[in-house]
C-alpha cells in the first residue's frame, strides 16, 4: 500500500461534510443586507452591540437560548462577551486575573492550548488527577486545597472541563460538581468551566446541569464556542460571567471587538437550524468514533484500552503494555500516521502510556486504515 497519504488524528476538528456550505452561503446574503452599512461602525459605536463589547447582540441571544434549551434556564444576554473563539474567552481571563506565580488548578490531563496559555502566563499549574468515567477526584482536590490553606497559600482559579473531558472524554458526575462548588465557595475561589463539548453528546438521556447552573452565588466563569458544533475556522467563542468579573475582564480587552461579520452569519443561520444542524452533526460525528473504535478493537484490541466516550471529538487511548512511546512517534511516523501524544495533555508532560486520537474530520473509510497503521506502529513499539 502506497504510504504517501497522511492520516491525521490529530486536533479536535469537525466533520467537514457536516459544515453547512449551501445554508450559510444563502444566509449571508440575508443577514449582510439586515445591517449593511453598519458594519461601517466599530462594534462598541452601535446598536447591534448594545455599544458595547459585548459583542453582536444577535448571537449573545442564540449563545442564551442554546444554554437554556440544555440547562433550562436562559444566560442573561448582557453578560455574556462574545469573543473569537473560546480560546480568546481563556486568554482574557487569564490576562485579566492571573498574574506570573498564581496558583491555578486544573485537571491533572487537559486541554494542551489552556495549558500552554498558563505557562506563558507563568502561572504554577496544580494537577488534580481525574477519572475517565467520572472527572476530576474531588477528595483529591479537598486535600489540596486543606494543604494549600495550612500553607497560607490560595489558589486563584479552578480551570476545569467537565463536559466531554479533553482529553479522556469524562463527564464530572452532578455529585462532584456539587462537592467542586461548595470547596471553591469555602475557599473563595472562582471556578472557570470551560464547555468546549457540552453540546456534543451522542446521547439524548441528561447530562449532569453544568456547574455554571448549580452555582447560585455568581462564582462560576463559563466558557463556551461555535468552533465545535460548525467548525473551528468561524472562530466563534463566548464568555459568561457575573458583573464584577465581566468588567474587569473587558477593562483587559483591546481588539476592539470580534468580527461582527462572522457573528451576524451564524447568528442568522443558528436562530433558524441550530437543533436540526445538531442533530445531523453528531450523528455524524458518533458514526465516526463508532468505525474509529471498531477498528482499534480489531487491530488494536490486544494491547490497548478506552472508555467510549459519550460525546466530544476524542477517544483516549491507554497502551496496557510496556511501551517506548517515543519509538512509537517514531514508528507512526513512518507510517505517515500522526496522533497527539499523552503527555502534551499533562500538567507537568509527564509522560504516559496513552495517545488522544481525534477522528471527527476524516474520511469514514480512511478511519480504519488509519487506525491499522498506528495499530501496527504500537506493535512495534512494545518492549
Ligand atoms: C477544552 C477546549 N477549550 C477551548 C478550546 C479552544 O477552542 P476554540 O478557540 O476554537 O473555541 C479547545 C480546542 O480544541 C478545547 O479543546
């Protein structure tokens, strides 16, 4: 078999043929004529904005909407910032709380942008381990935090993914959330609740309500985006927060607004199919990881182990056998096959026995040769 095509596995990107081309090419028309020459404005100079930086009004309702459709209550639409992608949401947060030598707390595996954006910031990163069913070990955190109290110390921040962990897939139980809520109001500490995947979900029964929901006392920062239910390159995010965080946040903004353009198009487009473009989206994306871990189980099975995951866009793979998971980059390579490897997602990089495979962008049928090459690739590498 030719070996020239590469197999990426790599990043968390959608179905492009989910990606609705036809419907947003119609709409635009539409939505660019509603407002025309106002776009000749910054966004904080009008109206649509409520001349603010909030962002386009049109898409803080759908932001509002889609959160009441899943956690039956709306998000007040003034307090939400539309930003450009969730990943600008991160960075003002923490341009606007953190400073270098902050502790922050996360889950021990996440998200490697957050973790990269909190070294930048030089931030001191606290690992909390977390469970691939379950989320992050709460009696864990409740030592901790007891340590860091006898020390004197506090924590600035609670950065977490509890919905479709990145990257072991884990949906926090409401029990923990709970638990996670009352630590971080005995300690005073906010907790940030990044939702990248929340709506990602191949199963209609509930989900635990999100931790934004369950707090009553405004302490909660919430973080959502449209990079995951469209794609990532319509660079669509938001922020959620109570005044006294919001306004400090926006005193730390300086882009002078995100592209009311984008925010028009998807806000036209998401008011009308929103839960129809849904629904299509994640079958399509369950579908995906359904070949994805049929073919590890064929070829793999031996010498791996995952929890399915019940929605995002990872499966998170542990090698149950002694492994040089650098022979294995190497080996994969070679293979023209490439994955994120475990200890990218680690606070401190450890190194670990397991790989993130991101399946939603490719082909059905290159899935599985794909997923053979890598299989073969681990074989090589086992010690
Ligand atoms: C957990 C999490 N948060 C935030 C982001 C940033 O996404 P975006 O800026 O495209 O919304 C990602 C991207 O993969 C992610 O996995």
């Amino acid at each position: 078999m030719s070996m020239e095509k590469t197999f990426y596995f790599t990043g968390g990107k959608t179905p492009p043929e989910t990606f609705p081309t036809d419907a947003l090419a119609l709409i635009s028309q539409k939505a660019i004529k509603k407002i025309g020459g106002a776009f000749a404005f910054y966004p904080r100079q009008h109206e649509y904005s409520s001349y603010s930086d909030l962002g386009y009004k049109g898409l803080r309702e759908v932001v509002s909407l889609r959160y009441k459709r899943r956690e039956g209550v709306a998000l007040p639409i003034d307090n939400i910032v539309v930003t450009s992608g969730s990943m600008q949401a991160i960075e003002l947060v923490g341009r606007a709380l953190l400073k270098p030598g902050d502790i922050i707390i996360t889950e021990e595996l996440t998200y490697y942008g957050s973790l990269e954006f909190f070294r930048y910031l030089k931030l001191n990163v606290i690992g909390i381990p977390v469970d691939d069913k379950r989320g992050m070990e709460i009696d864990i955190l409740e030592d901790t935090l007891k340590c860091f109290d006898r020390l004197n110390l506090k924590p600035k921040i609670i950065y977490t993914i509890p919905n479709h962990h990145n990257p072991t897939g884990a949906i926090m139980t409401e029990k923990r959330r709970k638990r996670l809520l009352d630590l971080a109001y005995s300690y005073n500490i906010p907790i940030f609740e990044d939702d990248c995947y929340g709506d990602i979900d191949f199963y209609k029964d509930r989900k635990p309500r999100s931790i934004n929901t369950l707090d009553d006392e405004g302490n909660v920062l919430f973080v959502g985006s449209f990079s995951k239910i469209l794609g990532p390159g319509i660079r669509l995010g938001y922020l959620y927060a109570k005044d006294n965080y919001l306004n400090t946040i926006l005193s730390h903004r300086w882009d002078l607004g995100t592209s009311v353009l984008a925010s028009i198009i998807v806000a036209e487009y998401l008011k009308e199919k929103m839960w129809d473009h849904l629904e299509k989206h994640i079958k399509v994306i369950k579908r995906k990881m359904d070949i994805t871990l049929k073919a590890l189980g064929e070829y793999a099975g031996e010498y791996t182990k995952c929890t399915p995951p019940r929605g995002g866009l990872f499966i998170w793979v542990k090698i149950t056998q002694n492994i040089d998971m650098e022979k294995l980059s190497l080996y994969a390579e070679r293979r023209n096959v490439k994955y994120d490897e475990g200890k990218l997602f680690h606070y401190r990089e450890r190194e670990l026995k397991a790989l993130r495979l991101s399946y939603a962008h490719i082909p059905d049928e290159e899935i599985p040769i794909g997923i053979k090459r890598l299989s073969e690739a681990i074989r090589e590498a086992i010690i």
